[in-house]
C-alpha cells in the first residue's frame, strides 16, 4: 500500500490519516457465515449500571486512518495491555476500539474474585503444579494491586484483600477435594498455607449457603471490575489522550461502539515484510502495524483459526443485595464460589433474620493479613449502632458453578 498523507473528510486532521487500504489487500478473515460478534443489545449487568464518562468515548469524531497500535477490546486484556505498551512506549500511536461502550463484555459482568478454587488445584496432578497455579494467581493479586494503588483507584473499585469461600454442595466433591488437600499437608505442600477447610456445620454457618457439605477458605482480592478498567482507561485518557481531552501527548485514541468487522493486510512494498493490518469497521478503515487482539470469547470472530480452540459460553455472577439496604452496607462483606451437585441447579440459600450474634470466624491461614467477612467495617458498623446483623448472603457476591458446565 502507498501511503499519503491525507486530510479526513470528516474532521479536516491531517495528524496520522492515510489512504484507505488498496483493493488488492489480502484478506484474512472474511467469515461471512459464522461470525462471532459482540450483540448490539446484551444482558444488562449489575456492575454495568454506573456507566463511566468515556463509557461512549471516542477521541475524535471519525476513526483515525493509522496507527502503531490497534488494541480491539476495551476489557481488562485491552486497557491493560494499552496501560503498559504506553508507559513503556509513550511515543507510540495507540488506537482502543470496542463494537460496544466500554469494558462491557465478560469484565463488565463478573464479581471480580481474583482466586483460584481449592477444587481446581486439587484437580492438578502435583503439588508442584499446585504451588506454580496458587503462585501465579497470587502474583496476579500482588500486580492488580500494584495498579489499584499506584492510580488511587482502592476505594472507587473496591479493591480489598480478603478470604473467599468455596462452598461444595457435593459430598463427594468435597471428599475428593479434601483428600487431596489433607495429602498436600501432610507433604508441607505451599499451597495449603494459604487455604483452610471448612467442616459442614462450619460452611454452612459461614457462608448461610443451604446444603453446603463442606467449604475451603482460599485468599482472594476482590473488586469491581468494571470501575478499575474504566479508572484507568480515564488515567490513560489524562496522560496520552488526545489535546480536547486535556491530555498531553495525543498517543492514545479511543473509538468505542465501533466493531471491527474484517481484518486484511497488505506489505507497504514488495521488499518489506512488515504487514500492515487493515482493520475495517462501519466507520472505515484503520491500518495498524501491528493489532492486539483482546477480544476474549469473540476471537474466532475475527481470527478463524481460533474457532475450535476459543468458544463463547454463558456464565453467571449475581450480587445479592437487601430489599431495603441498610445505609451502612454499601459494600461487600462476603465473596464465595457455590458449587452443586450436577442435579442441583437452583442455589438456597438460608436467611439469618434476627441474629445480633457476630457470625463466627471462619479458620485463618497461618500468616495471613486478609480481613474476613465479619471484619469488614460494613459488618461491625452495623452491630456497633445496635442493628439486627443481616451477615451474609447481604451484598455478597456469589460465582454459581456446577460440575456440568
Ligand atoms: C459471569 C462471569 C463471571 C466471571 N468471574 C470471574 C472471576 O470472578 N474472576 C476471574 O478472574 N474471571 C472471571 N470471569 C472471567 C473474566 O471475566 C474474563 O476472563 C475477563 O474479563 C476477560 O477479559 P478480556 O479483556 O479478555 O475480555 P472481555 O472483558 O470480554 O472484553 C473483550 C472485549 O472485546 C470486544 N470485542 C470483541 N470482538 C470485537 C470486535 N470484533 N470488534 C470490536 N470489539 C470487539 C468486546 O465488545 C469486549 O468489550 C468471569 C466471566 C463471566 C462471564
């Protein structure tokens, strides 16, 4: 492609537009039949209900006809990934797209527990397995922390350290987990410092989920999701954004509600080997040098060769809140993971109503520096001015799985 500098017709910048893609492109992906594209319309989400500022943001008024960057996906893969390329690289011309408004694919929709359930290392073969898994998720916690502070962002996504239960409605379930577990104790396994079993009577008391057959307490950070990606696309926004923004360098462009529908590439001449992709959209074309695909379950939409190894499927994350929230309650005060035998599929959970008794402390791991549940400030705000204490299942935020899925 022969590329010339050319003034948009939309908004007269000549800043880094260039000449559409050539007709003789290449094209990748033209998957006309089975395309796998975000819906215009989706399930309204509870952490979705606060919509950001520059939740519809686009930086300019037309797409930009180039760039060094073309990041497509504005969850967490996306805005992460353009956090880091920017501090690294802040000469670099970053583009962010989205088909939808911001973050409102699978980050706009879980209850952000960043945990790994004692079920799913126990199902690893090894306890070395076990301790790399455990290690990675807590290096995980450590490196969103890490941005949390940095950015101020702690008290306007949630962000807290804390234990997450898994609760097993399945006695066999819990059988086998808890042998494994039991196993990797006696051995001095890592993994189990950081986890504690939970007896029936105790998981059931704990966590009020009826039925439970046992539980694990498993270290966790817990967030909203939603609002520590859009605090830090708005962080971006300040440092690299575009001068109407009030940023200063103009390396960041973000074009949300602007799905990529194909993509092509073509060699800027026959003896350079450096393809340049076409991105194109309803809104015209973007050529990138190189494209971050942080597209999630809709990968094979644009990348065919995806199509057997990455599948959308439904999950389901709920918060519970009361009828009529007490004023000190505005946070979480319990996260778990509820798990149930494969003819169980509809959750119970049992009330506490007139309790004024704090709710018993589930085991602590050795070491830890986590509050519990009934450590929260929300929870003992409410038993110091003398409410009935609805510990949980209020405002908590429960992940539902089942051995089926
Ligand atoms: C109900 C539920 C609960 C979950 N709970 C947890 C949990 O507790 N802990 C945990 O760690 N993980 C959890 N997950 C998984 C986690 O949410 C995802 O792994 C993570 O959010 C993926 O982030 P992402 O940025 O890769 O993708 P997404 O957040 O899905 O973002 C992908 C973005 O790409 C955009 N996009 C896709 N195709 C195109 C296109 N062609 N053009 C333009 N834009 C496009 C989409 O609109 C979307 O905004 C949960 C998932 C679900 C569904």
């Amino acid at each position: 492609m022969v590329r010339r500098r050319v003034p948009c017709d939309q908004c007269g910048d000549q800043a880094y537009h260039s000449q559409e893609a050539s007709p003789q492109d290449r094209t990748a992906s033209p998957q006309d039949d089975a395309q796998i594209f975000p819906v215009p319309h989706p399930t309204p989400s509870y952490w979705l209900s606060e919509p950001h500022a520059y939740a519809n943001l686009r930086s300019t008024s037309c797409l930009l006809r180039e760039c060094d960057v073309a990041i497509i996906g504005s969850g967490m893969a996306g805005v992460l990934t353009a956090y880091h390329i920017l501090e690294k690289n802040p000469d670099l011309h970053v583009v962010l797209l989205d088909a939808r408004a911001l973050c409102s694919g699978a980050t706009g929709r879980n209850g952000g527990h960043i945990k790994v359930q004692a079920a799913t290392l126990a199902a690893l073969p090894t306890d070395e397995e076990r301790n790399a898994m455990q290690s990675f998720v807590g290096q995980t916690i450590r490196h969103v922390k890490t941005i949390v502070d940095k950015e101020g962002l702690t008290e306007y996504c949630e962000f807290e350290l804390r234990h997450s239960f898994d609760v097993l409605c399945d006695i066999e379930a819990v059988g086998k987990v808890k042998s494994v577990y039991e196993e990797s104790v006696k051995n001095g396994a890592e993994w189990t410092k950081e986890v504690s079993y939970l007896s029936k009577k105790m998981a059931e008391r704990v966590t009020c989920v009826k039925g439970a057959e046992g539980g694990f307490s498993v270290q966790a950070a817990s967030f909203w999701p939603y609002k520590f990606v859009a605090g830090v696309l708005a962080k971006l926004v300040e440092r690299y954004g575009t001068d109407d923004e009030g940023g200063r360098r103009g390396r960041l462009n973000v074009q949300m509600n602007t799905p990529v529908t194909r993509i092509s590439t073509s060699n800027p001449s026959p003896s350079d080997n450096n393809e340049i992709s076409h991105l194109h959209t309803p809104r015209g074309t973007l050529s990138a040098r190189n494209v971050v695909f942080a597209t999630n379950a809709w990968t094979a939409g644009l990348l065919p060769s995806f199509t057997n190894t990455i599948k959308p499927r439904k999950g389901m994350a709920s918060q519970y809140v009361r009828a009529s929230p007490l004023p000190s309650l505005t946070k979480l005060t319990q996260q778990l993971t509820a798990s149930y035998p494969p003819t169980q599929s509809t959750p119970t959970y049992q009330i506490p109503t007139t309790s004024t008794t704090p709710p018993p402390q589930p085991p602590t791991p050795q070491e830890q520096t986590t509050s519990t549940p009934a450590q929260t400030p929300a929870s003992s705000s409410a038993a110091a001015r003398g409410f009935s204490l609805p510990h949980p299942p209020y405002h908590s935020t429960t992940q539902l799985t089942s051995p089926q899925t």
